[in-house]
C-alpha cells in the first residue's frame, strides 16, 4: 500500500523495477497522489506479470487503455477518495473559510 506525498523524488518512483519486486499474487494499493506511479511502466508490469492486480482511490491517466487491457485485475474509483491528510483538512477549513467570508 503506497501512503507517500508526490514531490520531486517520489513522483514516478513507483516503476517497473520496484514493483517487479513484489510477490506473485501481489496486489498494489495506491492510495497516495497518481502522480508517484509511472503509469507506462506499471501497464508494462501488468502485460508482464498476469497475478499482479492495481487498486487506487484515483483513477491514472491511462485509465482507458488499462480497462482495456488488463480487465478484472485494476479498480478505480471515479474522484479521490482520500482526504484525512493534514493538507487535505487544512485545505477543506481554507475553502469553507473562504466561501464564508
């Protein structure tokens, strides 16, 4: 399960070579920023590997061709989901605030 910010060192850090890593029957859980995976070599992962499945509270860019090509092992949801970071509250007290005054 990925839980990390998208910065310049995080953003395509999740690649084929990491995930290559993990165990067969291995299922990714990304409910960090889309950004941190690199959508073209997670897509080259899944033509290559058959028993790893993508789950992510953001769908990626690529979310067509995935659906396409790799049906019943991925699921998206249509908005993130995630809000309960530190950002994400202060940012939501920001807007309230705003639309307020």
């Amino acid at each position: 399960s990925l839980h990390i910010p998208a910065n310049d060192k995080t953003k395509k850090s999740i690649n084929f070579e990491l995930l290559n890593k993990m165990p067969k029957g291995a299922t990714l859980v990304n409910t960090a920023r889309k950004e941190v995976v690199h959508e073209e070599e997670l897509m080259k992962l899944m033509e290559a590997r058959e028993d790893f499945t993508y789950i992510s509270d953001i769908a990626p860019d690529c979310k067509e061709e995935i659906a396409e090509r790799f049906e019943g092992r991925f699921f998206f949801t249509p908005k993130k989901m995630g809000a309960q970071t530190a950002e994400a509250n202060i940012n939501a007290g920001v807007a309230a605030a705003n639309q307020i005054v």
